[in-house]
C-alpha cells in the first residue's frame, strides 16, 4: 500500500480511523474524528468516504459516523477470538451458574490482556473488564498468568520494562514479579488483590492447547476479602480443561492433577 507524503501508509491511517471509535465515543463527526487522530480534514474525508462504501462505518440518523456492522462481521469470520470464546462460553455459564459474580475470557495481545468475552451475574464486584477492552499485563491476575508460561526471552523483557504503578497493590519490583511469576507456574494459578481496582481480586487459570502453551486464561473477579480459592480453583481449573477439550486438546497429566489437587492450596 502507498505510503503518505509524511511516511505513513494507508493501511495505517484506516487502522487510525477505525480505531478512534470507542466506548467513549461509539459516534463521532468528520471534523471530531480528523482532530482525534491528527490528519487533516481532507484526508480523513476521503478514507472515510471509501470506508462507507464498503460498509466498514456508517452513517447514523443525525449524520455521525459509527462502525458498521460490516466490520464486525469480517472480524468474526475465522477469528481466533471466535472460537475461543464458542469453546469457553459453556463453561463460563456453568461458573455463573455455581454463584460466581464475573468470570471473564482473555487473550495477550502485545502488552496488554485483550477480553473478547465477559459474564457477570450481578454489579456487587467492581470489574472492570469489558468485552473488546484490554488491561495491562502487569495490572491484572490473567496478564501475570501469560507471563508465567511464556518464553524465558518474554519474560525477560517483561521484567526489564518500567511498570506504571496503578494502585499501591501493584507489583512492579522485578523480584517481586519474578517469584510471582515462579508461583503461578507452580501452582497453576494466581490471585492477586488490588492490582488494578483496590476493591476487588481476580483469580485467573490458564487455557491450554498443546505443549503447555497458554493459548488464553479464566479469570474471576470477586471482593477483596472474598477470596474462598479452596472453591474457587477447582471451578476455575474444571472449566479450563473442558475448554481445552472443547478446543481439540486433551489436558495433560500435570493440568490434571493440578485440578484434582487444587482444594490444598
């Protein structure tokens, strides 16, 4: 694709555009839009234009932009994302059905968790997960679960980056971070208290596929001081390995007698 006068591709300033529309602005004008993301009018008239054409953002009744259910219907098709959450969704009602509040679905997306599924039975929990929405590796239970079974290199660099301190809960202190991270593998699972929200914990599993790779994690988000892990593990670690299955893997022996061991922690 032709690059701009200034470098940037095309592709690059549609991915800009596109992005821009969010939760705090699901609508947006042209003039709102081209201030957003720095391009001039003319510019973001034109890609917006051929946007529209193909059904990518549309037109709402009082003229603003909006994605266009186009967009979403191309993201689904052979999505990694989709099928994920097909094989996860069962499993993530059954929890809601033994009384969890929130469980939610992640996946690692560069620095950050990427949630591409969410339940939750009632608003008592502070969570702040949301579908579509991301948290940073550092600042949630499921971020620290894919660093624990990453390549060493991955962990590595995670470890030398410098970790913005969310709440005086948070762990940035390499060390620290480290033996956590040492914990989760051995245990097969991390909570971690007011991280992120002061009030509430998330406790978090691995999804795994083949060769112990963490293709996604479980998570459940509870009250600080809620915490009951002897119930909630086990929950946790049955659903992550009927997801496993349900994904066309079959758990392995440790998983098993990780799940089956869970009560003792």
């Amino acid at each position: 694709m032709a690059n701009s006068p200034s470098g940037e591709s095309v592709i690059h300033r549609v991915v800009r555009i596109l992005s821009a529309f969010g939760e705090q602005s699901p609508a947006l004008g042209l003039r709102e839009l081209s201030r957003l993301i720095d391009l001039p009018v003319s510019t973001v008239y034109r890609l917006v234009s051929e946007l529209e054409i193909e059904g990518l953002l549309v037109r709402d009744a009082s003229g603003q932009l909006r994605h266009g259910h186009r967009l979403w219907e191309l993201a689904s098709r052979g999505s990694r994302a989709s099928s994920l959450r097909e094989a996860a969704l069962p499993s993530m009602e059954d929890l809601i059905n033994h009384g969890f509040n929130h469980v939610s679905l992640g996946v690692l997306e560069g620095n950050d968790v990427l949630y591409i599924e969410r339940l939750a039975a009632d608003d008592a929990t502070v969570n702040i997960t949301k579908i579509a929405g991301r948290l940073p590796v550092h600042g949630c239970s499921a971020g620290l679960v894919f660093m624990a079974y990453a390549q060493d290199a991955v962990q590595e660099m995670f470890l030398s980056r410098r970790l913005e301190k969310l709440t005086e809960d948070t762990v940035t202190e390499p060390e620290r971070l480290r033996a956590i991270l040492a914990e989760i593998r051995g245990r097969g699972y991390v909570s971690m208290q007011g991280i992120i929200v002061p009030e509430s914990s998330g406790i978090s599993v691995p999804i795994f596929t083949e060769k112990n790779h963490a293709v996604a994690t479980l998570s459940a988000i509870v009250p600080r001081g809620a915490e009951s892990l002897n119930l909630i593990v086990p929950h946790l670690k049955i659903a992550s390995s009927a997801i496993t299955r349900r994904l066309g893997y079959e758990p392995s022996g440790r998983e098993i007698q990780r799940r089956s061991t869970a009560a003792t922690f």
